[in-house]
C-alpha cells in the first residue's frame, strides 16, 4: 500500500548507495567476526586432516606390522630344529611369557579354556558397572600373532591330565559347543603351567552353591545382575521391612584386596547411583566385610589398615567389618559367621554374598603334585628358583600355581660343603665358609636380603662382621670350625628367611618374564632336558615388589611403595587409576577403560539388568 501511493504521487525515491544501505557494525564486532571466521576455518582444517591423516598413520602402522610378522615367519630354524613349546593358561603368567620369548626359536602352543587375557585387578569395578566387561578383555590371538606371528597357535581348551613320562598333554573342548573331536593330546618338549589357581572354599558348607565368586568374567556379570535383581525385588510394593533388609545386605567373605576393592565399589555404587532412583529403601541397604584377622588388608602396612577402616566406617552408607570371624556355613538365606574370640556362632540373613577368602590349586596342578615325586605341597607346584617344577623334566611352572622351594640351600647342603671345603679336610674354616657365603649371595637372592635384613637390624654391621658372627652361632662346640651338621643348620636358618611369593598379577608377571628370557638363553641348549641355567649365567629368580594398590572407595586409594612407603587419599586413587591404565594389556582396552571412568563420571553407572 505505501508502495502504492508513492508511485501515484509521483515521488521517486533517491537511490542510496548499497554500503549506506547495510547498518554499520558495533566498534570491534567485524574483528570478531573475522575472528570466528579464522577459527571456524582451522576447525575445519584439523577435522579434515585427521580425518586423513589417521587412517594414513594407521596405514603406516598396519604396513610395519606385516613387515614385522613377515620377519618372524622367515626367522631362520635353530639347529636341531624348533622345540614343541606348550604354555597352558592365557593369563598374566602365560602372556608376559610369550612376550619375552624369542621370535622364531620355538613351536608354541597355548591351550587354555578361555581365548582372551583378563585385567583381574579391575574385576571389582565390572561387578557394578563402572567397567564394561569387554573393556578388561583382550583376545589372546592378537598377542600371539603379535608377538609370534604364524609360528605359534592357540587351542580354546583345558588341559586335563599330564604326562611326564610320555611328554604328553591330554585336553578337553568343555565349552557349550562341542564336535565331533572334543579330547585330544599334544607332545611338547618344554611344559610351562601357567593355569592360575581357583577359589578356596575352605570347606565350608554351601559356599558354592549360595556364594558369588569373584575370579572369571562371568562370576563379575553374574553378581552384578545378582545385585540389580535383588533391589528390584525389594522395592515391590507390600515386602516386609525384615524380607528387604535380608535382600540389601551384602556380605563380602575375605578382607583381602580383593573383598575391600569389591566392597568399596558397592558402596560407591549405592551412594552415588542407587540413591538416586531407589530413595525409598536406601536406609535398608548394608555391606559387611567378614575377615578372620583382626584387620583388613593385613598383608599391608598398618596405617593402611587403620586408614580403610576409618573410611569405611564414614561417609553415608558404612561397611561393617566383622574381624576375628570366620564363615562356618553358607545357606541359601542366612550366612553363619563364627567368633574366633568367643567361639559363639551367629546366622546372620544375606541377599548376595561374594566368597573372596583365599585360593586353591586347579584339577590339573593337583593332578600332576599327585603324579609327580618329589612333590611336597598339596596347594602348588614346588620348583626351583628356576621355576623348574620338582620331579618333572622339561616342565616350569609359574603363577598362583606354582611356590618355591623353601630348602633350597639345604636340599644342595652336601654339595655346597664340598666345594666351600677347599682342603678337604672335611670341615669349614672361617675364610672357606666365607668364600662360600659371598658366592651364594650373588647365586641366590634371598641369601643376600638375609645378609641385607641382619645389617639393617644391627645397624653399622658390615658383611664381614655379620658373617663372622653367623659362623660363631653355628660353632656349636667353639673349635673355630663348621663340620656338616653345624653348616647345614646354617644353611637351615637363612632358608627360613625364603617366603611364598604373594598370589598377585605382579608377581606371575614378573616370573613370565624371567622364564621367558631363561627359555631364550637356554634355547642353543638341550633346554628339555634341564641344562643347568647356571650354564648361561642365569641367576636365580628375584621378586622386586613394586607396590601395591587398594581402592578404598569415595574416590580414595591406599599404596604401599617400598621407597616411599605408604601413601593414601584423593590423589593416591588417580596414581591407581593411572598405574592401571598403564599396564592394561592393550591400546584397545586402555581407551576403553578410559572412556568407561569417563562415562561413568559423568553419566553415572548404568542400574540396569541385562
């Protein structure tokens, strides 16, 4: 319409120009423009070159990783051929074996039941969703293809019975699917156990049939739906009061690592995540720890075992330990725990009890004790500190499965008396027994932290001193000589000081390494038929203990370094989380592991059953 009357009337509009025609930018807004502008461009930029740039490096990658197999697979044969290498197990023992063994020396055979490699340490985590189960696992083919290329292979199946005698592993399919074949053997030259070890019941009645364990994947998911289904039943509408509170209580059997790590990542789980879509029977939800010392995490230093127990029993939601108690009974609703003290008994009612108390030998370990001479402890293999099992040629055994000889000094006591007696005169002098001492400190390990806990104890002793006064010790009848019997309590003594290594990832990876290098060394050699590994300059295995980790939950950790000594709190937990994600097995799972904290950081962890 006001173009309308315009035009009648007559009037023409003056033309203005068109930058008079656009309304002037605000001081300063046209740079903020170009600035937007500038970044937007860059943004672009790295998006497109990463979305090049990557499948290029991956590329790159890819193409060394086949250069690198296609040079294992042409590795030339040793003399006399390779030797039938078995390794039975997939875990922390058997991986960090097959990663330190030579390319190409050996025929290698992995027999195991499960075909991936497990981060038990992060199995706590699975139980409430903060991990995702598939994050920890990692296919153990790719590390044998990894590692070996096509010169090794891996058979998904448990070894049943072995045969010393014959040089032979009988095996069994017992996964869900079976053909035709489901037993068959295999010959080997060189026998590494590596199997790991069970769940101890102890003997109680009815812990595997009522009781969660906590060792395998599938224990991890199945306590985890476990939980979840018994919330649910809780908050039905109409449950007495005494029925929910049976089904909120959690008990944890095993003040262990283990059981503190499990129990703290309940409580995480209750407090930061069920709370919120179960308010109504938060108040009936309990957790109590069942520990037959009286402290929990007893093989740490006591400040941590003060300090957990001090954040248990904090922040909402407190964790009862129940120490100096023993489980004598597990039933279907009522679990009967034991004063050590009073030796009363008391049922106490359970909705989810997780066994978490100690470990056993498998059938297989328990098979080859029993058919092997020489074997001495019904629980483990019994080697040497050359991880030679006891008995059994050409077989090593390593992990949970496997102790050392406690008399190794003794059980070689003859043969050490003749070379330290230089004269031959059938007794030790001072400077013999003490040439004798300074070569066993550099042949056995535990002979020097003897030396090295009796210097500490006496302060400004030197080694001569210190030996000087062993040797008095045993002087019995003060002639300044040792006969036999005198040298061998000697021997006696500094054996007492040799403990079982602990049942730990850290030790089993430590003693695949070491046998993976021994293997190497003695790989020129008739290594099945137990060449001496002194031969190559191999000393004895020595367990460095690097420090040990514990979540104790509300987003505190407690460590204890040798070095450093015992460190606890907020910022001890992300050491964990990085030492953790350090020693995944995988780039795979890392990222995964990574992204699951995050995830859960920020969304929360997932309260559904599937």
């Amino acid at each position: 319409m006001f173009r309308l009357l315009v035009a009648e009337s007559g009037i023409v509009p003056k033309a203005r120009p068109f930058g008079q025609c656009i309304r002037p930018l605000r001081n300063g807004a046209g740079d903020a423009v170009k600035t937007k502008s500038r970044w937007l461009r860059r943004l672009v930029y790295s998006i497109g070159g990463v979305g090049v740039g990557v499948p290029v490096v991956f590329h790159i990658l890819e193409k060394r990783y086949q250069s690198k197999l296609r040079e294992i697979e042409s590795a030339p044969v040793p003399p006399g051929g390779r030797k039938k290498l078995v390794i039975l197990g997939s875990g922390w023992g058997a991986l960090s074996v097959l990663q330190h063994l030579q390319p190409g020396e050996f025929d290698i055979h992995v027999v195991s039941p499960r075909n991936y490699f497990l981060f038990t340490p992060l199995l706590p985590s699975v139980t409430v969703g903060t991990i995702d189960a598939r994050s920890i696992a990692a296919p153990i083919r790719k590390f044998i293809r990894r590692f070996h290329g096509g010169l090794a292979g891996f058979y998904e199946a448990e070894c049943t019975d072995v045969d010393c005698r014959r040089k032979v592993i009988r095996c069994r399919d017992n996964s869900s699917v079976v053909g035709k074949v489901q037993e068959f053997e295999l010959a080997y030259d060189i026998l590494v156990v590596a199997v790991g070890a069970e769940t101890n019941t102890m003997g109680v009645k009815g812990v595997r049939e009522n009781a969660h364990f906590l060792k395998e994947i599938d224990d991890a998911r199945r306590i985890r739906t476990t939980i979840m289904d018994n919330v649910e039943t809780a908050y039905l509408p109409g449950q007495t009061a005494e029925e929910r509170r049976r089904l909120l209580h959690f008990v944890v059997v095993g003040g262990g690592p283990t059981g503190v790590e499990f129990a703290a990542e309940l409580r995480d789980f209750l407090q930061e995540d069920l709370v919120k879509v179960y308010p109504a029977i938060m108040e009936d939800m309990c957790i109590s720890v069942v520990q037959s010392q009286d402290h929990v995490l007893n093989t740490y230093d006591s400040q941590i075992s003060n300090y957990t127990h001090e954040n248990f029993e904090k922040h909402g939601h407190r964790i009862n330990i129940l120490a100096n108690s023993r489980v004598v009974e597990v039933g279907k609703a009522t679990v009967s725990i034991m004063d050590k003290k009073t030796r009363s008994t008391e049922k106490i009612p359970y909705g989810v009890c997780v066994w978490s108390a100690g470990i056993a030998a498998r059938p297989v370990t328990k098979q080859l004790i029993k058919d092997t001479p020489g074997q001495s402890n019904r629980h483990a293999l019994v080697t040497d500190g050359y991880m030679r099992v006891k008995g059994a040629r050409g077989v090593y055994a390593i992990g949970d499965c496997a102790t050392e000889d406690k008399a190794i000094l003794t059980a070689q006591a003859e043969q050490l008396f003749k070379e330290a007696d230089v004269n031959g005169d059938g007794t030790l002098t001072f400077d013999e027994f003490q040439s004798l001492m300074d070569k066993a400190q550099k042949l056995f390990p535990h002979v020097s932290t003897f030396f090295a806990k009796a210097k500490k104890s006496v302060g400004n002793g030197n080694g001569d001193e210190l030996e000087e006064d062993l040797f008095r010790v045993a002087d019995k009848n003060k002639d300044n000589i040792l006969d036999f019997s005198e040298f061998r309590e000697v021997l006696k003594q500094v054996d007492q000081t040799l403990t079982s290594y602990p049942a730990t990832a850290q030790v089993a990876g430590q003693e695949g390494r070491y046998l993976g290098t021994l293997l190497n060394s003695l790989s020129g050699h008739d290594v099945a038929n137990d060449v001496n590994p002194a031969m190559v300059n191999m000393k004895p295995f020595h367990y460095r203990h690097m420090g040990s980790f514990a979540y104790v939950g509300d987003n505190k950790a407690v460590l204890q370094v040798p070095v450093l000594g015992t460190l606890k709190g907020w910022w001890t937990m992300w050491l964990w989380r990085a030492f953790y994600a350090s020693e995944l097995a995988s780039s795979r799972t890392r990222t995964l592991v990574l992204f699951d904290w995050a995830k859960s950081y920020i969304f929360g962890r997932d309260t559904s059953r599937v």
